[in-house]
C-alpha cells in the first residue's frame, strides 16, 4: 500500500483541509459518493479530536495523516496519530443510555456508525484507523 | 466554505439561515450568534439549514446547546433540512428525536409550535 501523509499543526483551522485531502484521495481511489459523505465526517470527527487533544496539552507536534488504498482486500484506509494523552472511547452501544443534553461524544457515535471499521489505539499517543471498503475491479482503480 | 449565517424576523419566529461549513473552526461563530438572539429575548427560533454543506458533530452540539438554552426560557427551535447527507447523522446520533426537523421554511413556519 502506497501511503499518503499529512502533517498537520494543532490549529483547528486545518481541519476542513484534512477532509478535502482525504476525500480526494478515497475519489481517486474509487470510493462512490455516499461512502465520500459517511469518510468526510469520520475524518473529521477524528482529526478534530486529535488537535484538539494537542491544544489541551499544548503539545506543539503535528497531527499525522497516513491513508490510503490496500489492493489486496479493497480497503481505504486512514489512520490519525496523534501525540495526546489519548482517551477510552465510548462502547459502541452507549448511544441507547445518551442522554440528549450531552453535546460531548457525539463523533464517536459517528465514527463507529459511519466506517466499515474503526480501530482506537491508545499508546504513547492516540491512533484511531477508520476502514472503508472500496470496489476497486469497478472503476479500474489501482 | 466558510459559515455563514443570516438572520431576520418572520411573524413570531426569528430564522437563522446557516450556510457553508460548520465544524469546530466555524461552529464557535454559530454558538455565539444563537446566544446572542436568545440574550436579545429571542426564544422562537428556525434554524434554516438547507445552504449547509457540511456538518458534524461540534455543530450537532451548537444545536443541542441552542436548544437547552432556549428550552430553559419555555422557547422554540426547530430545524429545515432535507439533505440526506445531514439528516442521516441527526438519526446516527438520536437527535431526530430531539430536533423537530422540517424539509422547507415553509412547512417549519407552518407547523412549528
């Protein structure tokens, strides 16, 4: 798998690039429209919490982006490091108990609804990969 | 896209039209303009959303904290949307169920109480 990375500085700002750039590598990549709507907002949702993550501790690193396609089982794949204390996410049923007048979680809610597959890895810092399938044999991609 | 956001008077209703981009760079200029009309006493509000093109979970928490503030003055808000692409994470996250959400300004100025 060819990777593609972004560096990205803790600034909330970058946030909207990290979507277009992603976005338009999983296009390239064949990924169909709707699964575009459903990588936009995971990547958002992740790469916010990850800047986020370093102004709350003032940790001046870059966000790093790596994704790409992984021919062998057809699967976008983006992986957000960052090198934040990290969190314990949210079980993915918790949604059941969510009381509405929380406004936190809600992204985590999003990305284990809107990926094929989402992995969390907390260690020296946080990695969250978000999987999506995509039909490469359909458009010719490589 | 950056936000914007205009707002003007329709019968008892103030309508908050948002366009563009509402994420955590944009969403901060939302929660300020709904804090300031519900501080201008305006408790009935529709946000009209149908010129957003992006929204996500720090803007889906603008809208909840809008209506917790709003709600604790016994006032209204009520959304327009017909993007499949927004509503879709209104119905992931719960909030379908919290958010009377119409497909025109029309209807919503209909129906909304």
């Amino acid at each position: 798998m060819s990777l593609v990375e972004l560096h990205l500085p803790p600034d909330t700002q970058f946030v909207s690039l990290a979507r277009l750039v992603v976005v338009t590598a999983a296009r390239r990549s064949g990924m169909d429209e709707e699964r575009l709507e459903d990588l936009r907002i995971a990547v958002s949702e992740a790469t916010t919490n990850a800047i986020l993550s370093h102004q709350r501790t003032e940790e001046a690193q870059r966000v790093v982006l790596s994704f790409g396609t992984r021919p062998t089982d057809e699967v976008f794949q983006v992986t957000i490091a960052d090198a934040g204390p990290g969190f314990e996410p949210l079980p993915a049923d918790d949604l059941v108990e969510r009381d509405w007048q929380m406004e936190g979680g809600l992204g985590i809610t999003l990305i284990r609804n809107l990926t094929d597959d989402v992995e969390f890895v907390r260690g020296e810092g946080m990695q969250v990969h978000l999987r999506f399938g995509v039909s490469l044999s359909s458009n010719g991609a490589s | 896209m950056e936000l914007t956001l205009n707002d003007r008077k329709d019968g008892d209703w103030t309508v908050l039209e948002v366009g563009g981009e509402v994420d955590v760079y944009t969403a901060p200029k939302l929660r300020e303009r709904l804090v300031e009309l519900v501080g201008d006493g305006q408790y009935r509000i529709i946000v009209d959303m149908t010129k957003v093109e992006f929204l996500d979970s720090t803007g889906l928490g603008v809208l909840v904290g809008g209506l917790k503030r709003i709600r604790s003055h016994e006032g209204s808000l009520a959304l327009v949307c017909n993007a499949e692409r927004i509503l879709k994470i209104f119905r992931i996250t719960g909030l379908t169920k919290v958010f009377p959400i119409y497909d025109t300004l029309d209807e919503a100025l209909q129906d909304a109480t």
